[in-house]
C-alpha cells in the first residue's frame, strides 16, 4: 500500500535555485528515507532520517522531519542540470532491518541550464 | 564493485510464456526484494525474502513467484505472463546486520508483454 505522498509532482527550475519537495505519509515510521531515479534507470540512495531526527544533512541535501505532521522535506540547494531526476521519499516502519519500505510517487525535477 | 545485476534489462515475450528474470548481489546482504513500476503508480513491492528459503508477498504478488536458495540470487518468474505485467522491474537488497537499512536497486528490466 502507498504510504508516502511526494508533493509537487513536477517540479521545473532554472540552475543555481533551491528545490523543495514534500513527502506527507499516514503511519508511524522508523525511518524515511530519499531516493533519486534519473530516468528509466534503478533508484539511489540519498539520505535516511531516523523518527528521532528532526533534520540531517548531506552535501547539498537537506532532510527535515516532522513526525507530528507527518511529513518530511527535500532540500537541494543550488541545484544543477545533473539533479533533474525523480525523487521518491520511502518509509520505514518497521524497527528491525527486515521490515520493507513504501514508497510514495515520486516528484520529478526538471532543472534547465 | 558492490552492485545489484538484473537480466535481461529488456525483454519483449507473448502472452503465456513462461519467462524468468534474474537477480543477484555481491554484498552479501540477507535482504531482497522485487518491486515493479508504473506510471502513475509509483514502486509497487512484489515479493521480498528475509533470508535463503524465506520469502513473503509484498502488495502486488499475483502472476509472480520467486525463490531465494542462494543468498546472492533471488529470481522473479512469471509462469503466464499477461499484457498487464508489461512493466519497468527492479530488484533490491540491504543488509541487515549493518543496521544502515538503505536498499541498493538494480538497473531495472523493462518488459512488454504482448
């Protein structure tokens, strides 16, 4: 069953701008995590924040989580035309590595020169 | 090179043959798992295996099966194959004991079914 919703679908930028996307999911979660897809192509790993952290950072990538809302956001700052790619927020929750994650649909940027 | 494979990455098959798509790591992860994707719909889990010989249904198990005798190979089968399985297919892992949880996906294998 879909867990995380990405908010907005599409997304369009000029390089150097900032890009946000939404994740809002309705469970309880041990974790959320990123994930980037260039096209037709397997997903990447980004980042994982764990239910007890309200904010990570990695490079260029900034995670927050809201467990009271329910939701997490992706920041990607000064992006570059190599970020355009789907994004799909995941959740995770289960408290043992052997649970399985959900992923919402994605949100697709698309970041012009 | 720590990596998931998939092949075939593309397959055209008809209606009703048996086809199987393999997958296999080299991270010795106890964790895998087949997801397919659609536009609109996302990743959709399709079954997953905790360990060798342990496997259980995802969301959308119907038409498929899988196995997992080796620790590094879980292959998806389709025993009769329908147009609605037409699909983008990818394979997964993680480890467990590293306790990092973060799934390693295939490149994905992109069938019509027709």
């Amino acid at each position: 069953s879909q867990q995380g919703e990405e908010d907005p679908q599409a997304l369009s930028i000029q390089e150097g701008e900032n890009a946000t996307m939404n994740c809002s999911y309705k469970t309880s979660i041990n974790n959320l995590q990123w994930y980037r897809q260039n096209s037709g192509r397997g997903l990447v790993h980004l980042i994982l924040i764990r239910s007890n952290e309200r904010e990570k950072h990695s490079g260029r990538l900034r995670v927050t989580l809201d467990t009271s809302k329910k939701s997490s956001s992706l920041l990607i700052t000064a992006s570059r035309a190599a970020d355009t790619a789907s994004y799909f927020c995941a959740t995770d929750g289960g408290n043992s590595g052997y649970s399985t994650l959900t992923f919402g649909k994605g949100t697709m940027l698309l970041v012009s020169p | 090179e720590a990596q998931v494979t998939q092949n075939p990455r593309y397959l055209i098959t008809v209606t009703g043959k048996k086809l199987t798509v393999t997958c296999s790591q080299n991270m010795n992860h106890e964790y895998m798992s087949w997801y397919r994707q659609d536009p609109g719909l996302g990743l959709r889990q399709i079954y997953y295996s905790m360990n060798v010989e342990v496997t259980d249904k995802g969301d959308v198990p119907e038409g498929y099966k899988v196995s997992r005798k080796e620790k590094r190979n879980f292959p998806l089968i389709l025993e009769s194959p329908s147009p609605n399985q037409t699909s983008l297919y990818f394979c997964a892992s993680k480890g467990i004991r590293t306790r990092h949880y973060e799934q390693y996906f295939g490149p994905g294998t992109r069938l019509t079914v027709t």
